[in-house]
C-alpha cells in the first residue's frame, strides 16, 4: 500500500502544527500552512521539486509578512493603556475638597476618591486636576 505524497504533506502539517500548540511560537503555524500549501500541490499533480518549493515560498512569505506585522502588533502603543493605567495623566473634575487627606473627583465618568500628591496643596470642587497615579481606589491627583 502506497501513501501518496500529499497525504505525507498533511501529516508534515499536523507534525508542525504540534509544536505549534505546545511552545505557542507562531512561526510553527507558519511552516504548517506551508506545508497545507505542498500538499495542495501534490494532489494537483505537481511533482516534489515543485511541492518543496512551494513549501518554501509559502512558508518564508508567510514568515517575512506575518511575523514582523505581529512583532508591531505585540509592541505597546501608547493609546493603548488599559486598566488604571489609562487613567494616569486624564483630567477629573473636584466633587468634593481635595487635599492630602482625601476627597472626592469625577474620573472618565465615575466617583473616585482621591488625594493630593502634594499633601499641602488643596483643590475645591469644579477644579480640574490631573491624576498622577492610582493607589489601590484612590487617585493621586494634583
């Protein structure tokens, strides 16, 4: 009983996509398709130089194109804070006086408590302030 080559080409797939699973490096996703494309073409009839070949082209293209794309995608842009560190740096709104001690600030649409990072300095309610930093629920304002 004879395999034919593209049935070798798939189980090269699924060899590759293991790894894949296991150490989450994309670049094993990558060889795999490479080696769907091979095996596509072995079923068209192609013969092995050209399925080694397609291998490779598919499987450097997708290499040179996908990985730099997700190297940007991975790298932290700073529009993209979440959490509390989107808030440091937004303007709140004084609810009730602020000073070293606490009070109380309108931040991105919610009630936060608050105290002054300067402890002698003090804000009334309708002034706007900056938040420094989030300290547990209370932001430092100034």
């Amino acid at each position: 009983m004879e395999i034919d080559a593209w049935v070798w080409w798939l189980i090269g797939a699924v060899g590759l996509g293991i790894p894949l699973v296991i150490t989450a490096m994309p670049e094993f996703g990558m060889f795999s398709a490479g080696a769907v494309a091979g095996a596509v073409t072995a079923a068209l009839g192609g013969g092995v130089v050209f399925q080694v070949l397609v291998f490779v082209v598919v499987s450097v293209a997708l290499v040179a194109v996908v990985r730099p794309y997700a190297a940007r995608q991975r790298g932290a842009s700073p529009g993209s804070a979440t959490g509390i560190d989107a808030l440091k740096g937004r303007q709140a709104v004084v609810l009730e006086r602020v000073d070293g001690r606490g009070g109380r600030i309108k931040l991105a649409g919610e009630v936060w408590s608050a105290r002054s990072y300067d402890e002698r300095a003090a804000f009334e309610p309708g002034q706007q302030v900056d938040v420094v930093e989030i300290d547990g629920a209370t932001a430092v304002v100034m």
